[in-house]
C-alpha cells in the first residue's frame, strides 16, 4: 500500500469513528436543543492531529467534518444550519488546541511530561469557550435557542470534560514505544476481561453501586503496561459506559433514582470516565520515571547535577532536583549496601579507599574501619602491584574504560582469598578526577574446580601415554612369560633351568608393572562382583597388622551392615594394602592408622564441588593417619604414575597411581584430605552392589589340557603370533597362522573343519577380531570364537569393541592361562 493509500485510508478510520462517536453523543441530548450529557466527538480528531504531521491535517480535519456533518444530518433534528454551525464548532475546539499545542511543544505531545499536560488542560478552557461562542453565533443567525445560553455552566461542563474521555486515552495508547513497560501480555488480556465484566455489571442493567471498583484494575494496566496500559484500559472503560448509557437503563436510572437529573447524570459520568484516565495516567508516568530514574548511578548523578543546574532560575525547580538527587543517591546506597558484589570507591590521585560495601568487607577479610586507613597498594600482592598500577594510571588518563584482572587479596587473618576485580572510571559531582569503582567477586571456589579439572585432565593425558606403552609391553611379556615358561619345563641342567626361571620371574614383575601401569590408564581386565566389606577388611587383617609393624596402633571400624560393594575384590584389597603401606611410610616415628566403612549418598552439591565424582549411593573405605601429611605443592601429583617423595629404592612411584585408576575403572571415586603435621585421609567410594556377595572360591588348579582340534591363530604381531602358535603346539593342537582378518577369512573358505578361531580384538587392516567373528560364524555357525587383548573390558566397550569375559584372555597370560581358555572355548562348543 503505497503512503497516499494509508493516509486515505487513516482518514476515513477516523471520519468513521468520529461519525460514531457524534451518534453515541447525540443519542444523549436531553430535552435541550444540544447535547447536555457528555459530548465525547471531539477528542478523537484532537488525538489524531496530536499525532500527525501539519500537514496531514487538512485531510483528517475534512474527513473528521464530515463524519460529524454526516450524524448530524441522520441523527440531529434541528436542521442543517444549526447541524452546520456545530460542525463548525467542533473544529474550532480541537483545531485550537492542536495548534497551540503543536506551537509550543513541537511535533510531539509527550504524556509524560506534566508541563504539556498542564497546557492541554488549560487550553480546553478558552477552546470550549470558542466552541460556545460559535454556537451561540449560529443559534442567534438562525433565530434557534442555544443550550448554552439556557445552562451554560452545564454544557461548558460536558463540553470541556467530553473533550478528555476518548483524547487523553488514544493519546496514551499512540505514545512512544519507550513508554511501555512490557508487552501486553495474557495477564493483560485477562485483566482487561475483568474492567469489562466490572463495566457491565456498574454501566449495564445490574447497575451495581461500586463505581470504584474499577480503578484498580485501570490502574494495573497503567502500573504494568505504563502509558499503553492506561489508554487501553480507560479506552475500554469509557466507550463500554458511553455505548451502555445510551442502550441500556442502568447506572443513568440508578443515578435519577438517587435524585441526578439527565444533565447532573451527564457531568456525573463525564467526571468519572475523565477521572478513569486522569488516576491511571499518573500512575503510568509515576512508573515510565521510575524506570528511567533507576539508570546508571554515576550517570543518574551527572544527569541530576546537570537537571538542577537547566532548573536554576527556579526555586520550585531547584526543590525538585533537589529532591530528585537525594533520592538517586538513596538509590546508590541502597544498591551499593546491598549489591551481591564487592564494590569499592577509590581516589585516584591519592588511591586511597574512600568507601566499601558489607560484601567486600566480607570478601577481603577486612573491616571497613581497616580498610579506610589504607590505599589499595597496602592490600595488593607486591608481584602484581606495577601491572595494576599501570592498567589504573592508563584509565584514570583517559586510555580506557575499565580494566579486569584477576588477583589474590591477603586477608586481615593471613588467608590468601582469590577475586576476579573489575576497575571502571567513573565521573562524580565535586571531582576534577572523578573516581574508581572497583567491583570483586570471591572465586576461591571457581579457582579449586579449575584445579582439580586440571589434574583430573592432566592423568587423563599420562594415563593414554602410560596405558598404549602398557598394552606394547604386554605383547612382549606374552612372549617372554610363555618363553621362559615352557624352557623352564624342558630343561634338564639345574642351573639352565634355574636361569630361565629367573627370567620368567623377572617377566612376571614387568607384568606386575604394566598391570599398574594399567590400573592407573583404567585399562587393567578387573572381574568385578559382589562382596561384603566388612568381610573383606576381616580377612585382610592379619596381613595389614604383619606388614604395618609393632609401632603404629592400628584399628578397623567397621560400620554395620556396611553394604556390598561391586568391584574387583582382589583388587579392592590391593587398594586397601596400598593405602595402610603409604600410610605407615608416613609415620615413621609411630602413630595411630584408622580403617573405617561407611555407606553414603553422593549429591549434586558433592559433585558441584568435587570434579568428577558421580551421583549415586556408595560404600566408603577411609583410610586415615597421623603421620607427616602432604605438602600442598605435591598433593595435585601424588596419583601420576611413578611419582614419588621417598628416597630411590623404596618405592615406584605406582601404589596411588594403581589406587586410582581401579577406583575410576570401577566407576567410584577417591578424595583426599591432608593437613600437613597432622595427618591423611584417603576416602574411596566404591559403588553398592545391588545383588547378594558371592561365596569365594578356593578350588586348587587343575593340570594343564591340551587337544588335537584345529586352531586358526590371528594376530598382527609377528612375534606374539609365533609364540602362541608354538605353545599350542606344544598342546597338541593343529595350528594355522593369520596375520589379519583377510587372511583369516581365506583360510576359513579353504578349510573349514577348524574347531577355533582365537584371534586378536584390535587388528590393523580394516577388520577387528569382533567384525572377523561375525563373518566367520557366516561361513562356519558352528565354530568356537577366543579373543586376546592387551586392553581392558571398559576400554574395547568404549571403542565399539565390547566383548564378553567368558571368551576373552586378556594379555599378556601364561601358558596355563592360554590353555584353560582354548579348552574351555572348544569344550563349551561341543
């Protein structure tokens, strides 16, 4: 729609609304030859002129003309000239104001400010006597008599008042943007249903005697909604009582029934529907300055110094600005008093603190008197006192607007307190310099979970390093433990076969090793169940009192009824172990060392505060010390692998390492407590097991089995390979060897009648030991499926590789271990 086709059509809306508001109007008139109730037509084109350029005017001033002619001529039975010189009237009413006010205040006619108000009210008085005199004029031209001349104090008074019913709301409602506290929203909708039910029930028939009753409502929309608000609930308010006046026989009858005439009924309600309006909008504009007052304080400050001095020549004025900086100032120190941050003001020729709020006396530790007596170089760390320096200098001379940094505050009672601090130069009355808001906020908290995330993430990285060496390693020692093993066995030479078993030995503790070196990467095979914990520490007992010595008192106290735990029982009473040795390394000269269990339940707050620690209910094992403690500069590596304080050869550095790797396989947590001269404690929480502990079982070993089946042995390193197919071998099985999954599948059409596939997990080549399972089973249904890995159960499951324990041996293993499994795999088979 092109702008002429608007304008058109924003002229005939009004023309059309004008028309109606005239024959709501007209169908008021008393037995007077003019209307004498409330003549509300001539605030619609007010509004609209109001709210428009000059020079739209003549078209909306002829379209509001002829949407009064028009009722008139229908509606008005005295004639065209009379009809006429209304008309005439009319426009010279609103035309006058529109025009004066336009003059004075511009383009724009703003509610908000009372001055123009003020005007508008004024102005209605000389225009409503031009609107008289107009009509006296035409009464007296065509020798009819005049209501104004019969009541004028009447018809002045509903003339004048009219003028304000439908004006002062459309104005509000067509105000700036700015003026809206928020979005009409359902509560809005609803409330406005509510002046609607509240308008029938006192306008219409029920004609219910509470006419205030509808102010609170009215002055919700204003308080919520500001100036839109208002004008939408007084729009409502006064066209439902104008439309229900005039069609119904309700609140008009109740008022004559109380002894109102039909003029004295007409100004009643003329009073009330202005009064709609008048009590809203003050609220509306009380709101609009509450909101602008609340800005920026140093900026609310200068905006006041700047208001008193505009307001000078005044002394009403100056009393308002004055009243006006004593409330921003209330304000500040209402906000400064009770902000959520620490917030200091400081001079910056001086940097001396001239004032601080509770929360920075809290944060910093000192108290405001204290702090007072010092400048902000007194309370600094010396190490970062010249970059603050010169960050302060640069913004008090103009560099910048503000600064941040992070720092350390020296509290009054010696603790070191992290804060992140943010500097901003601000302007204040009475200062050539101005001053420094300085904001902190305590991060002791943030700066604890970054450390712990910084550990947690820098095991992570040892830990892939340490585990991928660990599982190389294994495929070695596979070799050198079944070596050694079956050239033990074959020797005949004492001192040949004693050398070889040294070697075996020596093979055994680098398994040991690497299995640490596992534990620690979270890749170690665990064999997790169910067991008591208070059962287990009993059992442990006696070997903890043997390797703890007579001088340390040692005790356990177990909490009944505990619970169970699922984890790796073997390995639980390894952490145990670790954990007391540890503990009596570090009481050298004597002490006391506590076992305690426990259950708890670890919370969302727990976790808030201890990275990586998972939700759920737990068994807790403490183990705790009297001994040296541990120093704060090592306490973030004592679980990195082969990190040690003891002097060489009295440790490797693996016993915490292992400790906490199995408690992260196993999905618990380890926490640490430590005050150095006092002691240690070591709390594990390992998750409950929701099945019954499982009996334990002590059978004594079987002798070594072989067979004559036919095994296909897949591996990808040449050397493991070879071995393993020798000990089969030995075994008495038919081997055939596969350096990959192709190969293996070549084999598998070729001959089919092979008993077992035993084949590696992780095989380079495009096809995995689970994929190559799969494809074999298609070719043979019947066939017999062994994996070996170096990695553990969590780490294959994590790789998409899952595998069930029962067909898996984990490396490196003996040559009983190789034999059991390719056994039990064949025989379970058949």
């Amino acid at each position: 729609m092109t702008r002429a086709l608007r304008q058109i059509a924003m002229a005939l809306l009004l023309g059309l609304a004008t028309f109606a508001a005239v024959t709501a109007s007209i169908a008021n008139i008393g037995s007077h030859s003019f209307p004498v109730g409330f003549w509300v037509a001539n605030g619609i084109p007010l509004a609209a002129l109001l709210r428009t350029a000059r020079a739209r005017w003549p078209l909306l001033i002829a379209a509001a003309v002829a949407g009064d002619f028009l009722a008139g001529l229908l509606f008005r039975p005295h004639g065209l000239g009379l009809n006429l010189f209304s008309c005439i009237s009319n426009v010279g009413q609103y035309l006058l104001i529109a025009a004066v006010l336009r003059a004075r205040f511009g383009s724009y006619f703003d509610l908000l400010h009372a001055r123009q108000v003020r005007w508008l009210l004024i102005l209605s008085i000389p225009a409503t006597v031009v609107k008289g005199a107009i009509q006296v004029l035409g009464g007296v031209l065509i020798a009819r008599p005049s209501a104004v001349l019969e009541i004028p104090v009447v018809w002045f008074l509903s003339c004048m008042l009219g003028l304000f019913v439908l004006s002062l709301p459309l104005l509000a409602i067509a105000s700036a943007p700015a003026t809206r506290q928020a979005r009409f929203d359902v509560l809005g909708v609803i409330v406005l249903v509510g002046v609607v039910g509240l308008g029938f029930a006192i306008y219409g028939p029920p004609a219910f005697p509470a006419l205030y009753l509808l102010m609170p409502p009215l002055m919700l929309l204003a308080w919520r909604y500001g100036l839109l608000g208002a004008g939408i609930g007084a729009l409502v308010n006064n066209v439902l009582g104008c439309v229900l006046v005039v069609s119904t026989s309700g609140i008009a009858t109740r008022l004559m029934a109380a002894g109102y005439d039909a003029s004295g009924v007409g100004i009643y309600l003329g009073l009330f529907y202005n009064a709609a309006i008048l009590i809203s909008l003050p609220v509306a504009v009380a709101r609009a300055q509450q909101k602008s007052t609340e800005a920026a304080l140093a900026a609310a400050l200068t905006a006041a110094e700047r208001r008193a001095a505009q307001l000078a020549d005044s002394e009403a004025a100056i009393r308002r600005s004055q009243a006006t900086l004593q409330q921003s100032e209330q304000r500040f120190r209402t906000i400064f008093e009770r902000a959520p941050l620490g917030i200091a003001l400081v001079d910056p020729e001086t940097n001396r603190i001239l004032d601080i709020n509770p929360k920075f006396e809290a944060i910093a530790g000192w108290t405001r008197e204290a702090v007072l007596d010092q400048s902000w170089p007194d309370i600094t760390d010396p190490t970062l006192l010249r970059e603050e320096a010169e960050k302060a200098a640069r913004i008090a001379n103009g560099g910048g607007p503000s600064f941040q940094i992070e720092k350390c505050y020296t509290r009054a009672d010696g603790e070191a307190v992290w804060i992140n601090l943010a500097v901003t130069h601000i302007t204040m009355p009475g200062s050539d310099t101005g001053r420094f808001l300085v904001m902190i906020e305590d991060i002791n908290e943030r700066k604890a979970l970054q450390q712990q995330i910084h550990a947690v993430q820098r095991l992570e990285a040892v830990g892939q390093l340490t585990g991928g060496i660990a599982h190389d390693f294994n495929n070695l020692l596979t070799v050198m433990i079944g070596s050694s093993e079956a050239l033990a066995d074959e020797l005949e030479d004492p001192e040949q076969r004693e050398l070889a078993r040294l070697i075996l030995d020596t093979a055994e503790r680098a398994g040991e090793l690497t299995r640490g070196l596992l534990a620690f990467a979270r890749r170690q095979p665990l064999s997790p169940g169910a067991f008591d914990v208070n059962r287990l520490l009993e059992n442990c007992e006696p070997l903890i009192r043997r390797t703890l010595g007579a001088n340390l008192a040692f005790s356990i106290d177990a909490a009944p009824g505990a619970g169970t735990i699922f984890a790796d029982r073997a390995q639980t009473e390894a952490a145990v172990l670790n954990l007391c040795l540890n503990a009596r390394d570090a009481m050298p000269d004597g002490g006391r060392l506590t076992v305690t269990t426990g259950r708890t339940v670890l919370d969302d707050e727990f976790v808030r505060t201890h990275s990586g620690a998972p939700t759920g209910d737990f068994v807790i094992i403490c183990v705790k010390d009297t001994g040296t403690g541990i120093p704060p500069e090592v306490l973030d590596r004592i679980f990195e692998p082969f990190f040690t304080t003891k002097e060489a050869g009295r440790g490797t550095g693996l016993g915490l390492s292992m400790v906490y790797g199995f408690v992260q396989q196993s999905h618990g947590y380890i926490d640490v407590e430590t005050r150095e001269g006092e002691g240690t404690t070591f709390s594990l929480y390992l998750p409950v097991a929701h099945t019954r502990a499982s009996a334990e079982d002590a059978a004594a070993p079987d002798a070594i089995r072989g067979g004559t089946e036919t095994v296909l042995v897949v591996e990808d390193d040449g050397i493991v390979r070879r071995h393993v197919c020798n000990q089969l071998r030995g075994l008495g099985y038919d081997v055939i060897e596969a350096e990959d999954g192709a190969d293996a599948l070549a084999v598998l059409e070729r001959q089919p009648a092979i008993s077992l596939l035993f084949t590696d997990v992780m095989m380079p080549g495009g096809i995995s030991g689970i994929e190559l399972a799969d494809s074999a089973r298609i070719l043979l249904p019947q066939l017999s499926v062994l994996f070996s890995s170096g990695y553990s159960d969590e780490v294959l499951s994590e790789s998409g590789h899952a595998i069930d324990r029962t067909t898996l041996l984990p490396k490196p293993y003996s040559r009983r271990d190789l034999a059991e499994k390719i056994r039990e795999a064949i025989d379970k088979a058949v």
